[in-house]
C-alpha cells in the first residue's frame, strides 16, 4: 500500500465532515470556516509507542486515545471541538492495524462531531501526534491563571484507575480488573462538562501529569497556592476494593497520571448550581480543597501521612 493509498483508504473516505470543513483531507491544507465572535482554541498531543502506551495496545484503543487526550485539552479549555489533522508515522502499512487504528480515531471523532480535515503519513517509529481544534465565545476560554484564594478545588469523576492498570501491566500481572483498563485506554474526555463550566469556573485543567502537578500548574498560573484534603479525592469502587495500602491508593490519585479528569477552581456561592448542573449531565463531581493565599500545593490528610510529594506526576526528560 503507498502513502495515498493509506490516506485515502483509511482517513479520507471514512472521515465525516461537518459545518465547519470547507476544504478537507486532499489538498496542500485545510480550509476551515470560523464564525464572528467566536476564538480558535488549539491543542496537540503526541502519542510515542512505549512511552504513552505499552507496546501491545490494541490499535483501536491508539487510535481512540489519540484523540481522547486532544479532547481533553479542548473540554479544559471549555471549547467545542471542530476538527482535527493527524501525524501518523507508521514502521509499516499493515493493513489490519490502520483498519482498527482508523476505527478507534474517527468513531471517537464522529461521536464529538470532529472532523479529520489534514495530516502527514510518514514511515518511521510509531508515533501518532493528533492536532486538534475547536472554538470558544471570544474571551471566554477556560484558563489555569483565575483561582483566587478561597475558590473551592473539584474534580470530575474518579482518579488513580488509569496508574494502577498501567501498573499492573507493567507487573504484567494476570488479572487486572476491566475498569482499570477501560480508564487507561479508552478515557472519556469530560467535553460537555467543559462546558458547562464556562459559566462557573475560575481555572480549569485536565489531569493528565496527576492531579498534584496539574493543579500545581493552576495555583502557579492563578499566583496563588492550594490545600487538597486527599481523603476527599474521590476513587472509584474498584480502586476503593484494592489490595494496595490507602496510601498507595492517593499516591496513584495524585501522582498517577492519565486520568482526563477536569479539575477546577469555583467561588464557593457557585457550588450548588456547578453541583445540579453537573449531575445534570450525570458527570460526577466533587470538592478536594481549597486555593490559599500562600504558594505551593500542600496536602493534607487525617488517614494517610506518608504520600512523598516530590516524585508526584511525571515529567519527560528526567
Ligand atoms: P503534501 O505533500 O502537500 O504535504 P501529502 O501528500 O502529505 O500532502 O498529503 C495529501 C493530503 O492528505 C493532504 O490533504 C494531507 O493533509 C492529507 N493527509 C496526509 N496524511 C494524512 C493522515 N494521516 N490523515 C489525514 N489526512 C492526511
Ligand atoms: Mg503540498
């Protein structure tokens, strides 16, 4: 199969196109429409074989959690996802693979009304690097830099699954439980709560470093700190059932990453409406803290002490 056979095959006749496409996959670039009073929000995410994802993940989930995490800076962002390109270098054109690879990308992106509008094929190792945009009601973006202290800290629905089935696959144990799997490969990208969170939220960000690192970015760009109660970061039945010690358990949640949960900051009058709304949308959420006047994150806690939060979060290049 050449380069255009793969194109065409695999992205450009299963890509489904929506409003804003003028001009898709086939010429030098894409040509978009952008509405009056609206602003462009982009993002892209690469994801390199072996290093943010095992080598024998399915194609379908690759191609899945390509876009998953591009949604996800989109829904922190409060945007609504428009379209996207892909950078797909591939060591060969096997068949099979770009077949479930492409199923995995666009029933996702079909799902989020996001179009596949462009891209790059090329031959090397693995690497899927998705760019991604959406719009937003000019000056309206989410940002991380508008916690005030005293804004409560919340997070959408469960952290630490994602670490703990990257864990276990390491340890290539046996048994890992369907629900830490799920997390790891196919995240839902919290969109719609996104959202919903334009009109409520004073920071928001999608943990995807953990949540001490990512809401670490938060306090740094609002110029304020944070106190979490970790006894309050939410785990799912499944991690609340493990074998791992209850501090184990928080370490995952603070420090594990992969989530694409949101977490963000609000006043504290906008709790009950954030809560209705949000359950409205049957997105799970709940308060960890508070922002502080003080700098740095701090933890605090009446069950676990012993979480050691330098090494929280991970980071390339260390
Ligand atoms: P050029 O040589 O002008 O850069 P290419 O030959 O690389 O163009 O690509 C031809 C068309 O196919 C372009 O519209 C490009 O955006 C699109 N394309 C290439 N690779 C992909 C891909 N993996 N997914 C989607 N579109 C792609
Ligand atoms: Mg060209």
């Amino acid at each position: 199969m050449s380069e255009f056979d793969i194109i065409r095959c695999y992205f450009k006749e299963k890509a489904h196109q929506n409003a804003a496409v003028r001009v898709g996959i086939g010429d030098d670039a894409a040509v978009l429409h952008v509405e009056p009073e609206t602003e462009l929000v982009v993002a892209t995410d690469t994801l390199v074989a072996g290093v943010h994802f095992p080598l024998n993940t399915s194609p379908f989930d690759i191609g899945y959690k390509s876009l998953a995490v591009n949604l996800s800076d989109l829904a922190a962002m409060g945007a609504t996802p428009q379209w996207m390109t892909l950078a797909l270098t591939l060591p060969r054109a096997d068949e099979d693979w770009l077949d479930k690879f492409s199923q995995g990308l666009l029933s996702l992106a079909e799902q989020f009304n996001v179009s596949l509008v462009g891209g790059d094929t090329t031959q090397g190792p693995l690497t899927i690097s998705v760019q991604i945009g959406g719009v937003v009601e000019k000056g309206k973006a989410l940002l991380r830099s508008g916690a005030q202290a005293d804004d409560l800290i919340l997070v959408t629905g469960t952290l630490g699954n994602a670490a703990r089935g990257l864990a276990l696959l390491q340890q290539s144990s046996k048994t890992i439980p369907a629900e830490y799997l799920t997390c790891l490969n196919r995240p839902v990208p919290r969109v719609a709560a996104g959202q919903i969170l334009l009109k409520h939220a004073t920071a928001c960000i999608d943990i995807s470093d953990g949540l001490y690192r990512d809401l670490s970015h938060i306090a740094e760009a609002s110029g304020v700190g944070a106190v979490i109660n970790v006894d309050d970061i939410p785990l799912s039945k499944q991690l609340q059932v493990d074998e791992l010690t209850l501090s184990e358990k928080y370490r995952l949640a603070l420090g594990g990453g992969d989530d694409y949960e949101l977490c963000f900051t609000i006043r504290e009058e906008s709790l009950p409406l954030v809560e209705t709304t949000m359950a409205a949308i049957n997105t799970p959420c709940c308060v960890i803290g508070k922002m502080t006047l003080a700098n740095g994150v701090k933890l605090h806690s009446i069950e676990t002490s012993e979480i050691i939060v330098d090494t929280l979060g991970y980071e390339h290049f260390t």
